[in-house]
C-alpha cells in the first residue's frame, strides 16, 4: 500500500470530516424538507375537498346540476394549478361531474367500498396526489340520525398535482448540495495553506539530507526555520560538520592501507610463484607415485597367480588334514592379497587417469547372470536369499564396457553379503531412455544387514574409509571399493546415493548410461517351446517370487503362482495337470524333509517338476533329484539356465539333464554319536554305518567327553538333553580341553524353537539336525562339515519297498516309518519294537511328574518320547509330544496342558492296546 506524503494527509484528515459533516447535514435536513413538503401537500388537499364536500351535499340531495358544476369549477379555479381536477362520483362509484377531464381519469375511481368510505384518504399516483373525501347526509332529517355514520350520497375525489413540492424539494436539494462544495472548498483551501507550513520546512530539509548523503560539505540551510524545524535545521548542521571532520580523518587511513596493500601484493605475488613451482613438483612425484603403483602391481599379480595357481593343483593332489589346513590358508591368503592388489591397481589408474572404458556391444542379462553365479555361494553359505529382477523393458542388447559395470555390480553386491547376517540382498534392474540412441540403467543394492549411522555415510566414498575402523579387523577389506565404484559411475556418467540407517539396511543405487546398438544379438533361448504350457510355481520369497513369475510370463506360460504353503497344497488339487511343477526353497539340511514331501506331492500333478535352491551343493542337489525332482537349478534366477531346463523335455536337439551314475563309497571318517535315547542312537548308527568307517556311542554327555579325551573324531553328533551332563555342558567341555578341540560337534534335537537354534551355534555347536533325521540329511551334514564329502549316486524315482503293516492301528502310519530308517524293513521293525516297549514306563514317568508337579521332570520324559516318535512312524503321538514340548519350553503352567498330558496318555494305552490285540508278541514284530 503507497503511503501518502505529509501534504495528502493534511488534505485527506482535513477534506474527509468536512465533507462526511456536510454529508450528513445536508442528507438530514433534505429529508426534512422532503418530509415537510409532502405533509404541506396533505394538508392542503385535507383543506380543500372537506370544505368542498360540505358544499355540495345541498347540490347533491337537490340533483341541482348547475350549481355543482359552479362550485366545482370555482374550487378548482382558485386552488389552480395545485388542483389539477375535482370530481364527484355516486355512490355506485359513477362519476356524476368533474372540472376538468384528462388521459390517466380512469385512476380516479374509488378502489374500496363507497358505503365504508367514512373520512377523507389519500392515494399516491405516479405524479399526483388524489384525496377521497365522503359527502354525507348531514342537514337534511333523516330517519337513520340515531346511526354512528350518517348515509354517504357521493364521494368527492380532489387530484393534487406534485409539481409545486417537486420544485420545492430540488431547490432544497440544490441549496444544500451547494452549501457542501462552498464548505469543501474553503475546507481544501485551508489545508492546503495548512500543508504549506510544513512542506516547505520539510522540502529544505530534505534537499540538504540528499546534499549530506552526497558528501557536499555545504548543505544549503542557514536560513531560520520556525518551531521545531529549526531543531532539525541545528541537527543537520551538526551531523554535517561532524561528518566533514570524520571524512578527512577517513581519508588518511585509507591513503595509509593503500600503502600497504601494495606491499602485501607484492609479497603474495611472490608466495603464488613459489606454490606453482612446488605444485608442479607435487604432481610430477604423484604421477611418478601413481606410475610406480600401476607398474608394481601388474609385477605382483603375476607371481601371485602362480601361487593361486600352483595351489590349486596341490589340492588335486593325496594330502593329509593338516597339509589341507596349510593350503586353505595360503589360498585364502593369496585371494585376499590379490583383492588388495586390483584394489590399489585401479586406485593408481583412476589417480593417473588411465582408466579407460571399453565400448563394446554385449547383453546385460547375461552380464548379471555371471555376477550373480560368482557371488552366490557366499549368500549360500550365511542362508541369505540372493535374487535379482531385471525389468522385462529393460533392452538386453547394449553398447558399453561390460567387465566395468560388472566390477561395480561385485562390489556393491559382495559388501551387502558380507554386512549381512540373516535376510536378503536384492537387485533391481529398470532403465529409461534417454533419445533414440542411448539408455540409462538404474540400478539399486538393497540388504537387510547392519546399516551405515548417518553422519558415517559422507566418509564411505572416500579413499582408505570404512563405516567404522573395527570393520576392518571384523570383515577385512582396503575401503577402496567404493571409491573406486564411484569413479567408474561417474565415467558411465552415471551417479552412485546410498540410503541407509543404523541397523535398518542399506540401498545403494547408481545409474550408468549405455549406448543402444544399430544390430542386436539373436536371442536363441528355446521360449518358443515354453508358450502355454501350464506352470505352477511355489516360492515364499516375495522378491524373487515375483522376479521368477514375471519371467514367465514373459515367456507366455500359463503360470499358477502360489506364496504360501496352503496356496500350493490347493493348487495340486485342481482337476487337471501342470505340464511343469516349479519349486523354490531355501535348501537349508534341517528343510530337506519339507522339500521332500513338496515333491511327493507335486509329482503326481505334472510332469515335470523342478527346484530352484539357495545351495550349490552337487549332494543335496542330487538328493533331492533323487528323491523325485527333475532338475535342481541354483538361486539365483538365471533366465537363461532356466529356460533351458523347463524347454528341454520339449526339444529334440536338447541334450538330456540326466546324471552319471556313481556307487556309493565308505568313507575314512570317524564320528562320535552321543544321545540317551537308545532308539536314536540306533538309528543314528545304522545310517552313518553306510557311509563312515568307525562310530562310537555314548549314552550321556560324561562319556562322551571321556571318549573326546582318549580319541580323535572327525565329526561328533551331540544330543541336547542327556542324564549326568546335558549335550550343552559337553560341547563346551569338549571345546576348552580334548583332542576334538576343532572338530565339528553337530547339535541332533527332536524339537527346538528359533532362539534355541541360534543359542546352539553360539554355544560352540557347528550346525544343528531336527528329528527325524534321514541319510540324505546326513550326507548333506558330512559334506558341509567332514573333510570329505561324500559321493552319491541317484537313486531311481518313487522306488518304494513294500512291506506289510506289523499291525492295523489309526495311530501307526507304517510307511512313514519305513522312509525314517531309510527304506529298511528290519531297522524299521527294531525301532517301532523300542517304542512299544517304553510305553509303560513313559506312561509312569508322566503321570510321576504330574503328581509331583515337576515340570523339569515332565519336559525331559516328554522331550525323550518326542525323540522316539521322530523314527517310528506315529505323526498324531509326534505331533502331540512336541505340542507339548513347545508349551513346558515357554514355561506354560501344567494346568493348561492337562487335556494334552491326558490325550497323550489316552493315545499311548491305545497303541499298545491295538498291538496286543493283533496277537502279536512286542518282542516278535517280523516282516511277513
């Protein structure tokens, strides 16, 4: 808003009162007159047609014609020209006789009843007044005296003309309109001379600020002013004498700072010359630095790979334990060194700037294929899900430097599995184009692993920095990944960011431009024979669940995806067929058994079924081959393996997916099988027989330290809950002073909940096996943990030996315990033998407990029934044993679990029960 000057204030404070009060007076007094005039109009016409009906009654009641028209002419005449016609009408509202006929007479009629009509009124026309004034029967007698309003014999209408008091009211309003200019004006004229008084001061005044801002020494003011002007005019004075005095001292020091400036510069000038000589200096020593990097490294690589080299046909050669010890070191070691070495390498390019990019056409796929085969052992071996999805838009065909981007790819992938305990690493693949000819590719790293803190990220992209000086002694490494990565996005003018929290993850992402070819590759994936056939696939995890279904659909196969377990069981009830069955799984020992009863179950609903695992084990894989499945194929997604292997059985030049056979061998290992349940360890035993040279067995965990001391063991399989000493205490007894300081103790337990496992590993225990256990879990366990793995041969599909039930039980599912003792009638027979024979005193020892209410005393006789349900093919006693197990675990009262104590008692006495009456003696159970 402009803000007006002293002047147009004066102006408006002055104007505005005068002109609102002459407003209102001359409003006010206007509408008075208004007022007035018209009541002055009233009462003359009042004045005149009541007189003049009076008048005319004799006229009226005698019909003398001649005199009213006198008299109405008369009237009219002397009131002319306020009366502008008088008329009289009868009392059927007939005009009888008028003074002076016009156009609008027709209005004059009497609107209301004549009769009713009983003193005078007014009615306002457009332009005139008309008074209605009743002319009654006052002289003559009349026989209705008595009455309150005597009979009306006519009505006299009187029109009075407003012209008069028209005129009238616009001479008021004109008097008063200029009454109000004459107010303004002398009110403008004043202001105006009251303005002046204070606008001239003030212009002076102002010309001399302007004159003082200007540095004049002469401002320009020495008249006297009046007032307090005068005190501003005396201030202004002072400000510019002070000013001139302060100006002149000013001017002194700025000719004395002038002065040495100049012999500032002087020295600077020649500083400068001194800094470019010793940068010149400082660059040739980097560039000699970075030289001799480059040189010695390639100098050290060489040797170095021989070492590699000649190592690894060391192993191909007989060695003992320790000789294999010693190569794994050099090996490590030499890997290890070499990291550093092609570390430092490109470090010394980028600072000489010899690295280049190379600028070929290739095919990303098959670029991030190679990454992901190299680095999915180690996400296999922490069980972290490694899956990668590349968006179907995405182009395939590109022109770049593949070997660069796969080397950021490595980079970023193998730090997110090595901070990365439990979880996934996830890699995302899309692309937006950017013309006709070029494409940039984004692409984002995420894990699920310790995270980077917030004020630690700035440092990750620089030279030698980690997230914390304790990573390197934890997790190894130079801190030159990164930069490094850096330099190479920034080559592909790209730009790496990274999103991350302290224990919430990372995410880095990156985009990196590529060049679309003119000619691109012919894609010779056998898709063509993929197109309809009906799929369903099972895959709980939601990443690379969805990465797998996109492939196949763009594959355009008819794909019935499930997520869940429930889902996948409903699928396979369905009244129709899948042409293939593909099964995804984490692969860990412990979810061999689940994998397997997937494929018992899917393999009657296709024809072919296939699994996808987090293993790169050749004997689990062939294992579960063996065990129904067509083909195992290895996490993560490789578009092009699987391709293959779902077109194969279609194709005719496709060789077959079969495997050579091997015979099974003996192994030269020795294991060590501690448990108190005699069933297991028979179990356990008739397993490992087949495959190692020598077992040994303890009943509790004192004997099995005591054998630790006076033997050497290649493996020890530990139960947990042993009399005399608990399978944890020996583990740690084991661990800190026997001759089996380093070997691998493997915890064998019929139950245990998540933390428990955990726990287990961290007590010293090398891995852990659930119960029931089977020889491919086994197998699997002694090649993850023995110094030789075992070799297996494929055994042929559903090959079922069959044998008759013992005897008929609801409780007793007979070939389900054939598969515990691996497919061994007699070992089946032998265990189930056991378990009969340990029902009484189960059933003593349970209700013992209960009555002393002794809840450690109940959870070990349960946890050792829970053991030998595992083997003997009873799933309803299993299930309600380790309901239980779990409930006295989480410290649940034994009132709640009563109804299961009483149900599992109930089943116990119904299964010896339903063995007794088949007439069969517990000690005599024979296959027939």
């Amino acid at each position: 808003m402009t803000k007006l000057s002293l002047r147009d204030s004066i102006l408006v404070l002055t104007l505005i009162p005068t002109v609102l009060i002459g407003l209102i007076l001359g409003g006010y007094f206007t509408v008075n007159r208004y007022v007035e005039l018209e009541q002055i109009l009233n009462q003359q016409g009042s004045s005149i047609s009541e007189p003049l009906a009076i008048a005319t009654e004799h006229t009226i009641i005698s019909q003398d014609r001649v005199n009213l028209h006198r008299i109405l002419s008369t009237a009219h005449n002397k009131h002319a020209p306020l009366v502008k016609s008088i008329s009289v009408f009868d009392q059927d509202n007939q005009l009888l006789l008028t003074s002076n006929f016009h156009e609008k007479f027709n209005k004059l009629h009497y609107f209301g009843d004549i009769s009713q009509l009983h003193k005078t009124e007014m009615i306002k026309l457009t332009d005139t007044f008309v008074f209605y004034t009743p002319i009654k029967q006052l002289t003559e007698h009349s026989e209705e005296w008595h009455k309150t309003h005597p009979e009306t014999l006519a009505i006299l209408a009187v029109e009075i003309s407003q012209d008069q008091a028209l005129i009238s009211q616009q001479q008021s309003l004109i008097l008063s309109s200029c009454i109000i200019l004459i107010a303004i004006l002398l009110s403008a004229l004043l202001s105006l001379r009251v303005s002046r008084m204070f606008t001239m001061p003030l212009s002076n005044l102002l010309l001399a600020t302007d004159k003082l801002v200007e540095g004049k020494r002469d401002i320009g003011i020495q008249h006297t002013m009046q007032g307090e002007f005068e005190l501003l005019r005396q201030g202004l004075n002072t400000i510019n004498n002070k000013m001139t005095g302060q100006r002149d001292e000013m001017q002194k020091h700025i000719d004395q700072a002038t002065s040495d400036y100049r012999e500032t510069l002087e020295q600077y000038e020649t500083q400068n010359i001194q800094l470019n000589i010793a940068k010149k200096e400082a660059q040739d020593a980097n560039r000699v630095k970075s030289d001799f990097l480059a040189k010695m490294s390639h100098e050290l690589r060489t040797p170095l790979n021989g070492v590699i080299g000649f190592t690894r046909q060391l192993y191909k050669t007989p060695l003992n334990k320790h000789q294999k010890d010693y190569l794994d070191t050099i090996e490590l070691s030499a890997n290890s060194l070499l990291t550093i070495i092609s570390d430092i390498l490109d470090f010394s390019k980028l600072e000489a700037g010899a690295m280049e990019l190379e600028n070929i056409q290739f095919q990303l796929r098959d670029a991030v294929n190679e990454v992901m085969t190299l680095l999915a052992p180690s996400a296999h071996d922490k069980q972290l899900e490694l899956s990668i999805s590349i968006n179907r838009q995405v182009p395939d065909n590109l022109v770049g430097d593949p070997t660069r981007l796969k080397q950021v790819l490595i980079n970023l992938i193998s730090n997110a599995i090595k901070f990365t305990e439990q979880g996934s690493v996830k890699v995302d693949i899309s692309h937006r184009l950017l013309n006709d000819t070029h494409a940039s590719l984004l692409v984002s790293v995420s894990d699920t692993g310790v995270g980077i803190a917030m004020d630690k990220q700035d440092a990750l992209f620089t030279p030698f920095a980690q997230a914390d000086s304790s990573i390197t002694r934890k997790f190894g490494g130079t801190g030159l990944g990164l930069i490094i990565t850096k330099h190479i996005v920034e080559a592909m003018k790209g730009r790496i960011t990274l999103n991350s929290a302290s224990g919430s993850g990372t995410c880095f992402t990156f985009n990196a431009v590529f060049e679309l070819p003119n000619r691109l590759y012919n894609d010779d994936l056998p898709c063509g024979s993929l197109h309809n056939k009906r799929v369903l696939y099972f895959e709980p995890q939601e990443h690379t669940h969805y990465a797998v279904v996109a492939q196949l659909h763009e594959w355009e196969m008819q794909v019935t995806a499930c997520q869940t377990e429930d889902d996948f069981l409903a699928a396979l009830t369905k009244d129709f067929n899948f042409d293939v069955c593909l099964i995804g799984n984490m692969a860990s020992v412990e979810q061999m058994q689940t994998v397997k009863s997937y494929i018992s179950k899917a393999r009657e609903s296709a024809d072919y079924l296939y699994l996808m695992l987090n293993t790169i084990s050749h004997n689990m894989r062939e294992s579960l081959t063996g065990s129904g499945a067509d083909a195992c194929l290895s996490k993560p997604l490789n578009h092009r393996k699987l391709c293959e292997i779902l077109a194969a059985p279609y194709r005719l030049d496709h060789p077959s997916i079969g495997v050579e056979e091997n015979r099974e061998q003996i192994l030269p290992l020795k294991a060590l099988i501690a448990d108190d349940n005699d069933a297991n360890l028979k179990l356990l035993s008739t397993l490992l027989s087949e495959q190692i040279e020598s077992i040994d067995t303890a009943h509790n965990g004192a004997q099995a330290v005591g054998l630790c001391k006076t033997h050497k063991y290649d493996l020890i399989f530990m139960d947990i809950q042993m009399p005399i000493m608990d399978g944890i205490t020996a583990c740690k007894t084991i661990r800190e002073a026997s001759l089996n300081e380093d070997t691998p103790i493997i915890a064998v337990t019929a139950h245990a909940l998540a933390g428990e496992k955990n726990q287990l590993l961290k007590d010293g225990f090398s891995g852990y096996l659930t119960k029931p256990i089977d020889e491919d879990m086994l197998k699997q366990t002694i090649c993850d943990h023995g110094e030789t793995s075992p070799i297996i041969a494929p055994r042929a599909k559903a090959t079922k030996q069959l044998t008759d039930t013992p005897f008929k039980s609801n409780l007793l599912d007979w070939p389900l315990a054939l598969q515990h003792a691996g497919g061994k009638p007699d070992l089946a027979i032998e265990m189930l033998n056991m378990l009969l024979n340990s029902l009484d005193e189960t059933i003593d020892s349970i209700q013992k407990a209960q009555q002393k209410q002794d809840t450690e005393l109940l959870l070990s006789v349960i946890h050792k029934f829970h053991g030998a349900c595992c083997y003997t093919g009873v799933p309803k006693l299993k299930k309600l044993a380790e309901a239980l197990e779990t409930s006295l675990k989480n410290q649940s009262p034994l009132a709640e679990i009563e109804p299961e104590l009483f149900e599992l008692i109930d089943e116990l006495r119904n299964l010896k029960y339903d063995s007794q009456d088949n007439n069969q003696s517990l000690n005599q159970v024979s296959l027939t």
